[in-house]
C-alpha cells in the first residue's frame, strides 16, 4: 500500500496534457488603437495565468520535441532550468536571469535556449546575452519569448 507522502512522490513517467489557448498574449493592435497608457501595459507578451510548464511544452512543440521527451529539472544559481532531451532544449524562465545563469546555460551547449524577454536581471544581461553564446555556444539557437 502506497502512504500518502510516497503518492505525492511517485512518479509512473505518465503525463496528461490538455490543449488550451496560446500562452501569449494578443499583441496584435492597428496604430490607431494605441495611446500611451496602452502602449505601456503591453510589456509583457504572456499571459499572466501561464506556468512555466505550459510555456516549456509550448515551445517544445514548435522546436520540434516530442511531449514524450525527457524533461530534467535542475537548479542553477535558484533559478529553475529545463533540460529536455538532454540538451536540445534548455529553457529557464525565472525572474532575475543574470549573466551567470546565462552563461551556465550556455556552457551546457544545447540546441535550442530559450528565455522569457521579462525574465533578464538587467540591462547588461540583455546586452551581453548574444555575446555569452557566440562565445561559450556558437551553435545555439536562442529564442526570447
């Protein structure tokens, strides 16, 4: 017989996915329906309601795993990183990104990387970004929600 607390940690490797609604948000407006209150509420392109796992799938699909791949989660820096199919995709979307996190994920040499836009700790994050993966993984494919 199975406790309670053995339950919640076991794991038959069976995942149930439903489909929903797009995780982004319906960004697309004529000029005309812009003013400035508008144009500064629309910072984020997600839905707020979304998890990082509905984001996680969503990109797994147009990337091209499969929803049967292996998922690893691990920590780098508090930050919660994806690892699917055993780097080809790495995707992390935490607040607070900084270069360190960015360059561990970089040295793991995926695939594919994807962040959240909203997600980097800073300016110079998103500066540096691009150059952190020419340097560490030329070969990466970066995406930015």
């Amino acid at each position: 017989m199975i406790t309670n607390s053995e339950y919640k940690t076991f794991d038959i490797g069976f995942r149930v996915l439903k489909l929903d609604s797009s995780n982004m948000e319906d960004i697309y407006y004529s000029p005309a329906e812009y003013n400035q209150q508008t144009l500064f509420a629309k910072t984020e392109s997600v839905k707020s309601d979304r998890t990082s796992e509905d984001l996680l799938f969503q990109v797994m699909l147009e990337l091209g795993a499969t929803l049967d791949s292996k998922i690893e989660q691990i920590e780098i820096k508090g930050k919660t990183i994806y690892n699917v199919a055993t780097n080809y995709l790495v995707a992390c979307f935490d607040n607070e990104i900084d270069d360190s996190v960015v360059t561990a994920i970089a040295k793991m040499q995926p695939q594919y990387a994807v962040f959240r836009d909203s997600s980097m700790a800073d300016d110079s994050t998103v500066t540096n970004f691009e150059q952190i993966f020419k340097t560490y993984s030329p070969n990466t494919v970066t995406k930015v929600l």
